[in-house]
C-alpha cells in the first residue's frame, strides 16, 4: 500500500469522524479560541477568530462527503502564498 492510499484511508476516516461529531469539533475549536483569544489580548482577537472560522468551515467540508474536491483557484491564498497575488511576492 502506497503512500496515497493509505493518506485517502485516513482522509475518508477524517471525514467520518467530521461528519458524526462535528458539532463538538467546533466546540473545541470555539474553546481553543477563547483560550487563544484571552492568552494573546486583544491586539490578535481578529485573526484569531478569523482562523477559528476557517477551521470551522474546513470541519464543514470534511463532513460533507458527497461533494467531490475541486482544484483550488488562481487566487485562492492557499495557492498564492495568502495575498492574491500568486507568484507576486516583492514585486
């Protein structure tokens, strides 16, 4: 068993595990916010609810298993290093 396959094997596991406790996956991650939040003050609040909400939708994503992944866009930060711009940087 290669590599991949063992990676999709835990991914379907992933994503089953997503879809069954989602509602307390986001519970902790609503909770390691809270920590996070009250630990850094407010001066990083705003990321750090930014990102709270992006976990959340990834947990989303990873629940709904009859959706087929879809190739990430130009302009997805994911792809581009995070400012739009891909392959940009210093320019």
């Amino acid at each position: 068993m290669g590599f991949m396959d063992r990676f999709k094997k835990v991914r379907a596991k992933a994503d089953d595990l997503a879809e069954e406790h989602g509602d307390k996956i986001k519970d902790g991650i609503d909770k390691a916010a809270r920590a996070a939040e009250k630990r850094a003050g407010p001066k990083h609040a705003d990321k750090i609810r930014k990102g709270a909400q992006k976990a959340k939708g990834a947990v989303d994503d990873a629940a709904k298993p009859d959706q087929a992944e879809t190739p990430a866009e130009p302009g997805d930060p994911a792809v581009s290093g995070g400012n739009g711009t891909a392959g940009n940087r210093g320019a």
